[in-house]
C-alpha cells in the first residue's frame, strides 16, 4: 500500500481531515468509474487518488471561513 508522507500532497493552511476526505471521495469516483466502464483496477483506488493528488491533476479546495447558520 502506498504510504506517502502527508507533506508529500498537503500544504500548511490544509488540514488532515480535508486530505483524507479528499483522497476518499477521489477513490471512489475512480471505482465507480472503473465499474461503470467494467475496467479491473491493478492498483487500488486510493493509491491512484494519492497520485492525483500528487501531480496536482486535483486540488483541495476549503472554504475560507464558516457561516453561522
């Protein structure tokens, strides 16, 4: 499994939380893209997710501030 360091993808104003959910919700529309095209993956989806993320082809965008509300 790929274990890349966090500082790898993540920049100081981003939180481990936003990667994590970032990485997660990229790997799954991998695999849901992989299983509508009936593609069989060689490498898991969050390893490929991980890669977007590396070569910036994804970025991880957070909000500002937060509303009350």
């Amino acid at each position: 499994m790929l274990k890349p360091s966090e500082n790898m993808i993540r920049t100081p104003h981003r939180s481990y939380y936003s990667l994590v959910i970032a990485v997660a919700q990229r790997a799954r529309q991998i695999a849901e893209k992989a299983e509508a095209d009936g593609v069989i993956l060689v490498e898991k989806p969050v390893d490929l997710a991980v890669h977007d993320f590396m070569d910036n082809k994804f970025k991880i965008i957070e909000p500002t501030s937060f509303e009350d509300g």
